[in-house]
C-alpha cells in the first residue's frame, strides 16, 4: 500500500499541492499586506503545468525504481523466511 502511494500517487499530486500551499501562503500575504498584487484564483491556476509536473515526476520515480530496483535475476528461486536449528533465516533469492 505505501509502495503504491509513494510510487504512484505522491509524484503525482505533489506538484498540485506545493502550488495550493504556495498559492495560501501568498493570499495569507496579501490579507496581512506584505504584498500588493493578487494571486490566481482557483480556476486561474496552471492545472496544465502542474498536470505535465506531475505526470513528470511520475516517470522519473518509475524510471529510477526500474533502474536501481534491484530484484532477482531471472530463472532464480524464491526461498521464503525459515526456521533453522532454531534460528530465523530471512528471505533470499538462489
């Protein structure tokens, strides 16, 4: 469940919500008046960008999880965890 998160869902909302809490802290600014001019509003905002930023990082993480992933060679076996003499032996790949 959090591979998934992490490898799908983050990358691609991430972008959207740096850009909403950037986006808060700016009319937090205006409210208070340390800035003059507005922000977008909500239907202004660059869902295109954002959408195109997201959809990057995206395959950024599945390119690097492809490269450096690891795993097993193919034709291996799967050797679960096992008790021996007692002792916990963990999972391996022969």
């Amino acid at each position: 469940m959090f591979r998934l998160f992490f490898t799908f869902v983050l990358p691609l909302i991430a972008p959207t919500g740096l850009y909403l809490a950037w986006n808060w802290i700016q009319l937090r600014r205006i409210a208070s008046g340390k800035r003059a001019e507005p922000t977008p509003t909500f239907a202004e905002m660059p869902w295109l960008v954002l959408a195109g930023a997201g959809v990057s990082m995206l395959v950024v993480t599945l390119l690097a999880f492809a490269v450096m992933g690891g795993g097993a060679e193919p034709g291996s076996t799967y050797v679960p965890p096992h008790m021996e003499n007692g002792k916990l032996v963990p999972a391996e790949t022969r």
